[in-house]
C-alpha cells in the first residue's frame, strides 16, 4: 500500500499535537481519498516537470504527484499540516512550504505544468481574485485541476453529517464491508473536530461553483464527484495573454467575495 493511500494509525492520531492534521487525513484516506487521488491523476499533462498542490494540508496529494512529476512544491498555511505532511509523506522530490497559496507567484517559484487545489479554495475570501492569480501560475500547455465541496445550503448543518453518517454505516453493511472498517469510517466521519469544521464552513452551490470557476477559467470542464459533494474542474491554458479576468467570459468586474466574520460568509453576484 502506497503512503498515499495509507489510513494513518491510532498512534499517528496520538503523535502528532495538533490532531487535526491526522484527523482530517484518517477522514480523507477512508471517505473519497482514492476517488480524488484518481481524479488528479486522470488529468495529468504531457509535459510533467513541475507541479503544484495549493493547500496541501496533510500532504496526500503531493505524494500522488510526485509519482507524476520531478519535482513537486506543496504549501499550506497551517503549520501542523506541513509538519504532518514533512513526517508522514517525505518524498525526494517534494518540497513541502508554509505559505499561503495566495503568496504562491510566478515571479518567485516560475510556472507550472499542473497545478491542483483539492479542498480548499472555498476558505479564501476573496474568490475571484485568488482564482485569476492560481490561473496565472500554469505554463502553456499545463494544466490547472481544482477541487472543492459545493452544497445548495452554502453551509452543512452538523446534525445533517452525523445523519449522512449514520446513513452511510447502514449502507457500508448492507454492501458487506467488514463491519470494523464500517465502524472506522463512520468514527472518522463524526470525530468531534471534523463536525466542527466541516459545519463552520461555507460552500457555494454546483451552479455557482461552474459560474465562478468558469468566468475565470473559460472553457473549463466540470465533473461531480463524491456522489454530488464535490466538484472537479479541469482547464488547460493554449496560450499566453488571456485576456484580463474581469473581460471574460461576463465574470462583471464587481463580482466579489466578502467574509462578514469569522463563522460566516455571504456571496454578493453582480446585480
């Protein structure tokens, strides 16, 4: 079993300080992580030097690129995730930075052929402007990958998860699967932390997720995934000198983006 796709143990949970880097990676290495893994991978370039995992977090999908790419450079702006990623996925060919991906230019780190962000775009406040920047990072000819969580409701209420949890479990038996690793997916889908800040988080819709993305990355394609919990995008640049972002595709230039507080956030679409 590669260290990709290596659910980490109860000792892992209990070695690191902070715990949600190994909780979020348990959740992820039992709930979707081979389906995003495959997703990535299916959307490689041909030309594959250098790549980029924005938000690497426990640095899963940096170890699937680097079986992929000579050289592959992860950041997060957590410091526990790059610690955990630094112990827990060391590849030769990995650099893994703390940085915010919106730090992430081309005049310091040159660009890229594929460049991939799973699972975290939906935290930055301003979105428009982050996407043109993550646009820019991509040679021609590269690749850009995006994907994130998309909910009609823009936030998921915790007693819904529990209940998909639950919902789940039942399903995981009735397949047949054996019942204590039913009974590990479930615990890693309804650990404390993770229904914190699952339900503290704020999703667009699918349509708006297409809209957005869209306007920035024209002629983008789109593909459901987690059984209509996520959504990948996938967008390869033709060549240089696309036209300024707020020109393209009726993305209006006042189309923004506000974070009110902390716990919640508002979309504000052009009138």
């Amino acid at each position: 079993m590669s260290s990709s796709s290596r659910p980490p143990s109860s000792a892992d949970l209990r070695s690191v300080a902070d715990e949600w880097p190994a909780v979020y990676d348990r959740f992820t290495s039992l709930r979707g992580g081979n389906e995003l893994g495959e997703y990535l991978t299916q959307q490689l370039p041909d030309r594959r030097t250098r790549a980029v995992d924005l938000g690497t977090g426990p640095g899963r999908h940096a170890a699937v690129l680097a079986e992929h790419f000579d050289y592959v450079l992860a950041v997060d702006n957590d410091e526990a995730m790059i610690r955990y990623a630094r112990l827990h996925r060391p590849a030769p060919n990995v650099e893994y930075v703390r940085l915010d991906l919106r730090h992430v230019n081309v005049s310091d780190f040159a660009p890229f052929d594929f460049v991939a962000s799973v699972m975290v775009v939906h935290h930055i406040p301003d979105l428009v402007p982050a996407l043109v920047q993550i646009r820019d990072l991509v040679a021609v000819g590269g690749i850009v990958v995006l994907v994130d969580r998309v909910d009609e409701r823009g936030r998921v209420p915790r007693a819904w998860l529990i209940e998909e949890a639950s919902r789940a479990l039942r399903a995981d038996l009735d397949d047949g699967r054996p019942q204590a690793e039913a009974a590990a997916r479930y615990e890693a889908s309804t650990h404390p932390t993770l229904l914190d800040r699952f339900s503290s988080d704020t999703f667009l819709p699918p349509g708006e997720f297409e809209r957005y993305y869209g306007g920035v990355f024209q002629g983008a394609t789109f593909t459901p995934l987690l059984g209509g919990l996520g959504m990948g995008m996938w967008w390869r640049r033709e060549a240089e000198g696309d036209p300024p972002w707020p020109l393209r595709g009726g993305v209006a230039r006042d189309m923004w983006w506000q974070r009110e507080t902390d716990n919640e956030a508002r979309w504000h679409p052009p009138a």
